[in-house]
C-alpha cells in the first residue's frame, strides 16, 4: 500500500455531486460516507493524511491497539479507493456560487463543478521553522502533548510556547517524564493564572524563560536542543527525548 493515493485522471470542468476539499483522517470518512451514499464524489488535497502526517505513532485510535501514522494514511487510501473515489493532490485556491452549482478552482489542474462542497481542511499548527524541525517530526516531535505524553515516560522533555495548550501539556507530561523543560519567549504567560501556578507547583518542572529554541539536533531520533536566552544571548544545549511544540494554529 502506498502513502500517497492513486490519483485520478479528471477532465477539467467535470461535475461531481460533492467535492471534498482536505486529504486529513475527515475528508477520507467524508469521502467514504458520500460514496456509500452512491454521490458522485471527488476529494482535493495537497498533503493524504493531514495533520495525522505530524504523528509517529499513533495508539489512541479505538480498534488499532498501536500503528504508524504513515500506515495508518495507507489504510484510509484503500478503503477509500475500494470506492473508487477519485482524489487530486492539488492547493484549491478559490470557491465560487454560481446559480445551484459551486466552481472549485485549483491551482494546476483548473477547475470542477459541485452540487455540494464539503470543507474538511481543519487548521494547521504553528511551526517553530527552526532547523531540525521538520526532520524530526514524529520522530521526538509532536504538536500535540494531550496525544503522545505516554509515549515520553520517564524521558527528558521540552515544551515550547506560552498559552493553554503549552501549560496544558506541561502538567500532563509532568505526570509522565522525569524532567519537563518549559520554553517560552517571554517572562510572562498568556496562558489562565491557573494553569501556570499548577505548573510551578510540580517539581520536575523547569521553566526556561525569555528563550527560543534555535535549532534541534539528533541522530534518527531528538537527542538535544539549541535554546537561546533573548536577552543576554547566551547559548546553550538541553538534552532531551522530546519537543513538544504548542504554539497555537494558523
């Protein structure tokens, strides 16, 4: 089974009862259901998988007791060709009503014709675009501390932002990792009070503040981080197991 879909060859201008726009986990349960339903279905996206493409291992998934993302994406390609729905890797740039129809307009393969639209392109997570980022994806980076802190159990981590979903996942890998390095810009928090005095009450916690994280090296996995202070410069190293990057979404 391949990662990428067997994409299809449509004529431009071709009409379709729904078009699906997104290739995450919800544009593939959209594109089964429509096409259960006998609906002349075509799905749009730019990367099969979505967000799911960011997981390593993926464990809270009822029925799959532990599996690889990438074979998890696999899956979700064959059931979904077992329906012959078509799917075209490609960015939709534009959405138009036109009388009862909508006009989907992508960037290389021109345009297509619905009866519905049905938008499933969820968010995309903010990214530290920091060398070493993208290599270690899945690999000792998450985006997501809530989905992987029992994976990081009695492992060094690091924490990176300075909202709810930072402090969040702070307690929570408290409870899972011997150390947790928080990481954040500023000297102050944006996160709820409350939030930030539960994670200065728990001991392995430790707050590195006014830095950012400037590079992240490894071999095939996370070994260690660049943390640099923002007001005095100083450079330095953290060895960890884990970045765990919550900066919020676009």
């Amino acid at each position: 089974m391949s990662l990428l879909p067997k994409t299809a060859s449509i004529k431009p201008g071709e009409k379709f009862d729904t078009i699906i726009v997104g290739l995450g986990p919800a544009s593939y349960g959209a594109a089964l259901y429509a096409a259960r339903y006998m609906m002349k279905t075509l799905v749009i996206g730019e990367t099969p998988g979505g967000q799911l493409t960011e997981a390593g291992i993926v464990d809270d998934y009822l029925g799959l007791i532990e599996i690889q993302a990438s074979d998890m994406i696999k899956i979700f390609n064959k059931h979904v060709e077992k329906y012959n729905v078509p799917i075209i890797l490609d960015i939709v740039e534009k959405i138009e009503k036109n009388n009862d129809e909508f006009i989907v307009k992508t960037k290389r393969k021109g345009e297509f014709k619905a009866d519905t639209v049905i938008l499933t392109i969820g968010v995309k997570r903010r990214k530290l675009n920091v060398p070493g980022e993208q290599e270690f994806v899945g690999k000792g980076i998450s985006y997501c501390s809530i989905c992987d802190a029992p994976l990081f159990k009695n492992r060094v981590v690091a924490v990176v932002g300075g909202g709810d979903s930072a402090l969040e996942g702070a307690e929570i890998l408290s409870s899972y990792s011997t150390k947790v390095y928080l990481i954040h810009r500023r000297d102050s928090f944006k996160a709820q009070p409350i939030y930030v005095e539960t994670v200065k009450k728990k001991p392995n916690v430790e707050f590195v503040l006014n830095s950012a994280v400037k590079e992240i090296k490894g071999d095939k996995i996370v070994r260690q981080i660049v943390v640099e202070n923002l007001k005095t410069g100083e450079i330095k190293e953290l060895n960890v197991n884990g970045v765990f990057i919550e900066i919020g979404f676009d």
